[in-house]
C-alpha cells in the first residue's frame, strides 16, 4: 500500500515508540549493521539480522542506554562468544539467534535488557507476502544508521517496495548500517481491515535496491529452531 507522506511520516513516529528499543546495531568484523528482537507468540524471543552480518570470527551487539537497565551499568557493546556458532541460517538471507545466551550474559555483568520487540502478530504470513505485487508500497525501515565518529543512531528510512518475480525488495539503496534492519509497511488483510506488517528484513544491496528476506520464511525458521 501506497501511503501519502503525511501518514508515512505518522506510522513512522508510531514505530518507533513501539520498536524502537527492538533495534541494536551490530559490527561483525569491519561489517555494520542492524538486528532486531523478535518475539514469537508461544513466548519465545529471537535475534534476528541478515546472514552477510554473521560469517566474521568475531562480531558485537551495541548497547544504547535506553535498551539496559539499571543505568550506567552495561557498557556501550556487548561481545557475543562463538559470534559465528550462535546463529542459524535456514538458507533465506536471514540470521536467527536463540536470545538466551544474551541475557545470560546480561545477568552475569550485572545488568538486564530493557528492549522492546517486533511481535510475531505483526509479521506479515505467507498469504499477506503472496499478496505483495510489482505496484510499489510505501517501506518504513528502522534502523541504526552510522553517524560521525562512528556513531550508531536510531534513523528511519521511508522508501518503496515491490515485487520482481519471487522476489521482494526495496527499490533504494540504503545508507550503511541498514543491512539486517526491520521493514514495515501497512497492509489490508484477507478482511479489509488495514493494519501494520513487518514484511522481513534489509539483506545487502545487489545493485538494484535491496532484497528483503520475507518473513514468511523468517518464522518458519523459528519455527524449526524451536522444535
């Protein structure tokens, strides 16, 4: 769905006070990008970004304040052991992480995450990405872009979606950072009524925009992971 800028910018602002503690960046070897918590309806909560963030030996979690609690007790990035060994990748473009060894490290430093997360209730099934055709859509992308000094703000990109083939992508490219952050657009459902969908994720850009890894997939992964 085409949306006018006006409510653009309105679900815009509304994103980002439902998810915007859902966000973390990201830095696999002298890669950037962005993750996002993602919690299932049975209760489960995952890490989710784009497989090309997950290959590096080594790779970190940023921590904004906002997203730890109590203050000034977490640091500013949070090192994942076995960065590599800790995701699953079911072939899709995305990467998913079982989030009970982030918070197993949280206690063991003395602090707690205070996040938000993407619900699955918002995440588009396989009928509504069946829908997705070649006319474009209004895509809100959160993420956390890279600012001077390597800083890692919170930003919003407003950019278009569209079907090619089998493929949904965002028909922009997107500045660095950008890579594994959520995509959200405004849907009508099998019922009319229309409403806030998570479409997938930012895979890296091939020279025509960016492919979004679906989330029809994404929680059949999950799904899997869990049993």
């Amino acid at each position: 769905m085409l949306l006018d800028p006006d409510t653009e910018s309105d679900v815009a602002y509304e994103l980002c006070q439902l998810v915007g503690r859902a966000i973390l960046p990201v830095r696999a070897g002298d890669d950037l990008g962005t993750a996002f918590f993602f919690a299932t309806a049975g209760g489960g909560e995952y890490l989710l970004t784009s497989e090309a963030l997950t290959r590096a030996p080594t790779g970190d979690v940023g921590l904004r304040p906002s997203v730890t609690e109590p203050a000034d007790v977490a640091g500013d990035t949070l090192t994942v052991p076995d960065f590599v060994r800790g995701w699953c990748r079911p072939g899709t473009g995305a990467a998913v992480m079982p989030t009970a060894g982030l918070h197993e490290l949280a206690e063991s430093a003395g602090w707690r995450w205070r996040t938000q997360q993407v619900p699955e209730v918002i995440a588009a099934d396989s009928d509504a990405i069946a829908g997705l055709g070649a006319e474009p859509g209004s895509a809100i992308v959160l993420a956390l872009g890279v600012g001077e000094g390597g800083t890692r703000p919170l930003e919003v990109a407003i950019e278009r979606y569209a079907r090619e083939g089998d493929t949904v992508r965002l028909t922009a490219d997107l500045p660095d950072g950008y890579v594994g952050a959520p995509v959200f657009a405004v849907l009508a459902g099998s019922d009319g009524e229309v409403g806030l969908s998570c479409l997938g994720l930012v895979l890296p850009a091939d020279g025509d925009g960016h492919p979004v890894a679906t989330f029809d997939t994404i929680r059949a992964a999950v799904a899997d992971l869990a049993g």
